[in-house]
C-alpha cells in the first residue's frame, strides 16, 4: 500500500522559514522523481517543485526560485521541502508527489 505522509506545516510570519517533509512507503522510492504541489483556496493545485530519483536534477516554479530548495534522503525514503523568505502568497496545502500518489497535505499559513 503506497502511503505519502506529510509534514511540518504551520503558522509563520511572513520572511520566515519551514521546512516540510514527507515520508513515503508502499514503493521502491528512489526508483521514482517526486515532486510538491500546492493549493491555495478557490484555486487549482499547482507544481512547486520536482526532483529526479538520485535528487541530481530539480525545477521550480518561478514564483519559489532561490526561496526554496526541494531535496530527498533514499536512505530514509524522505522527501523535504525547504521554504525560506516565505509569503502571505505561499499560503496553500502543500501536497507531496510520486508513483502517481498524493499525500493528504500539509497546511502552511504566511501570515502576521
């Protein structure tokens, strides 16, 4: 049974930091990319950041570029998603991605 667990999310002023992790069972994870999406309210899920199965390769959404640093760990079947300089904009339910499975999300909330 493939399981995706998110992490880690909060409350926090606007200019701080969270990192989120999910951890992923059910699958041979570093066999497969993984990725976070996010939701904010009244609008559709969207990419936030991608990573390849050795973590060599990552993309981001240009609105999250040199703010955030999406990273896995194989050994540990974790994937994390460093979030600095944060903005009332990136409030959403952040979903973690792979083997064609979601996570149930993690609630982040940038705000003072």
């Amino acid at each position: 049974q493939v399981q995706l667990v998110e992490s880690g999310g909060d409350l926090v002023q606007p200019g701080g930091s969270l990192r989120l992790s999910c951890a992923a069972s059910g699958f041979t994870f570093d066999d497969y990319p993984m990725a976070w999406y996010r939701q904010a309210p009244g609008k559709e899920r969207e990419l936030v950041a991608r990573i390849n199965w050795r973590g060599t390769w990552t993309d981001y959404q240009e609105s999250v570029k040199g703010r955030f640093t999406i990273s896995r760990d194989n050994d540990k079947n974790r994937l994390y998603l460093q979030m600095n300089s944060l903005k009332p904009e990136d409030t959403a339910v952040y979903y973690c991605n792979g083997f064609d499975s979601w996570g149930q999300g993690t609630q982040v909330t940038v705000s003072s």
